[in-house]
C-alpha cells in the first residue's frame, strides 16, 4: 500500500491559520457588532465567493443530493453558530481549545461509520493534543475572562463544546464528498449556514443598546471574517476530502497555536512556561503524523 499524501496535511495547516484570522477579526469585532451580525459575514460572504468562483471555474453547484451533503451542511452551520456566540464572549485561544475536543469525537465515529479503527500513532496524537491544550487552558490568566459573567461563561463554553461534536459530524461528511468539487461544497455549507444565521436573529436575544457609527475599520474586519473563512473553508473540505479524518482532525488542532500566536500580536498576550509546554504538546503530534508523508511529495 502506498504511502499517502502530505498534502491534505499541508491544507489542513493553511486552513487552520486562515480560521485562526477569522477568529481574531471576529473577537474584535466584539463590541462593534452583535454576534448574530459577525456570523452573517461569515455565512454570506463565503456564500457569494465560493458561488461564484465555481461558476467560473464550470463547476457544477448542488443543492438537495447527496443526502450527506445536508448532513455537512447542517451540522457545520450549527458549529458555526455556537462558535460565533462563543467568539465575541472567550478570547480565540480559550474557543478553540474547547472546540478542539473534536478529533475524539471524529476518531470514535470514523471507527463505526468508515470501518476505519484509530491507529495506535492516533490516539497517542490525540492524547498528546488534548493534554498540551488542558494545560493551556488551565495556565490561563484569570483577569482574561474577569469581566465575563459566570452566567455568561458558561454558556459560552457549552455552546463550544456542543459546537465540537457537530464539527465531528460535519468533517466525517466531508470525508465522503470528494467526488463534489470544494467550491460547490463551500458554497452549499454557506448557504445552510445563512439561514442558520438568519434563524438566530429570531430566536436569539441582541443588544438592546444602538449599534456605532459606522466606520471603515469595522466594516474591513467582517469582510477580513468572510474572507478568510472562505479560503480557510476550501482548505478544510480538500484536506478532509483527501486525507484520513481521524489525522487532519489532529492537524486542526494547530488552530489553537496559530490563535495563541495572533494574540500575542494583536492583544499583547503574554505566555508562560505551562503555555509553552502546552503548545509543544499540540504542535509534535502535527510534525508527527506529517514525516511519514513528507517523502511522498
């Protein structure tokens, strides 16, 4: 059997820093906009590039087959809800260190849906990733969430976790689309998600306090959310489109440290010696389970 690929590993990367950025811009975007707004960026702006982009590139959009589509689609646009709700409450670091328990979820489910048993170098990867991010969390300081009500808190956290699994849910379908071109998929997700979106507006409770004046800097940050969720979204879907889900899922984990490191720069965030370790424990699982595919290509 052939050795398999490094590239869906190398897309996994690029699409990790792309939705680390989208995260930042979205964190920031905190107290300029409700999250429902923030999210509608994110839906509606990868809807109308991903559209036309495949139009361009003559491939064909889908909208009710395959089934497992919907089931794709459904389940990220739940996750990308909760995640958004999340976003504009924790810092980036603290969202996607809750939502990166998500790789257990694809490992166990790839087991009864694919026939596909965790490898040994899995779950030890896994395990690795997992702890190296208890550790980050448990070294956080406390004054960064010192104005967030518990109340508040907690639901954050719980709408991230419930977000994890249907991110689960979501990347095993991707799993079995690749003969679906990843614009179209991009652009079926985007448009499920919109509604989503456009559902919370109904059901969730928005600021009673008027929005700013608009400015310029505002309006560049939804669009750098849109944007790079898009090709952050292209990235995803090719690398779990090719690459064995149970792997690019630890992969995704690079999403923290990318986050980490784009607090450093925009917020000044400091790390301390159990950060540092923890990041080490997230990052070797990556180079890991990347060198046995490195002499491929």
């Amino acid at each position: 059997m052939g050795k398999e690929s490094i590239r869906p590993y190398v897309w996994m990367l690029l699409g990790s820093f792309c939705f680390a950025c989208m995260a930042a811009a979205a964190h920031a975007l905190r107290s300029s906009f409700d999250w429902q707004i923030i999210a509608l960026a994110r839906s509606s702006i990868p809807l109308i590039l991903s559209a036309a982009l495949a139009l361009l590139g003559g491939a064909r959009l889908v909208l009710f087959a395959p089934g497992i589509l919907w089931v794709r689609s459904i389940a990220g646009s739940l996750s990308l809800v909760c995640t958004f709700f999340a976003l504009t409450v924790l810092p980036p670091p603290h969202v996607f260190t809750l939502g990166s328990t998500f790789p257990i979820w694809v490992a166990l489910l790839s087991w009864p849906l694919y026939d596909e048993r965790p490898s040994r170098q899995v779950w030890i990867s896994i395990f690795a990733s997992v702890l190296g991010i208890a550790i980050m969390e448990l070294s956080t300081e406390p004054q960064e969430t010192a104005d967030i009500s518990t109340s508040l808190r907690w639901l954050a956290i719980f709408s991230t976790l419930f977000a994890a699994v249907s991110t689960a849910v979501a990347m095993l379908g991707l799993h079995r689309l690749s003969h679906i071109h990843p614009w179209a998929i991009v652009a079926h997700f985007s448009g499920v998600a919109l509604l989503f979106t456009l559902a919370s507006f109904v059901l969730g409770r928005q600021s009673a306090t008027p929005p700013p004046p608009l400015r310029a800097e505002p309006l560049l940050l939804l669009f750098a959310v849109g944007s790079t969720a898009t090709v952050g979204q292209l990235f995803l879907t090719k690398a779990f489109a090719a690459g064995p889900p149970a792997k690019i899922s630890v992969v995704c984990l690079m999403q923290v440290v990318f986050a980490l490191l784009l607090d450093v720069l925009l917020w000044n965030r400091r790390f301390n010696v159990p950060m540092l370790a923890g990041m080490v424990l997230v990052m070797a699982p990556t180079a890991w389970l990347m060198a046995p595919q490195s002499r491929e290509d």
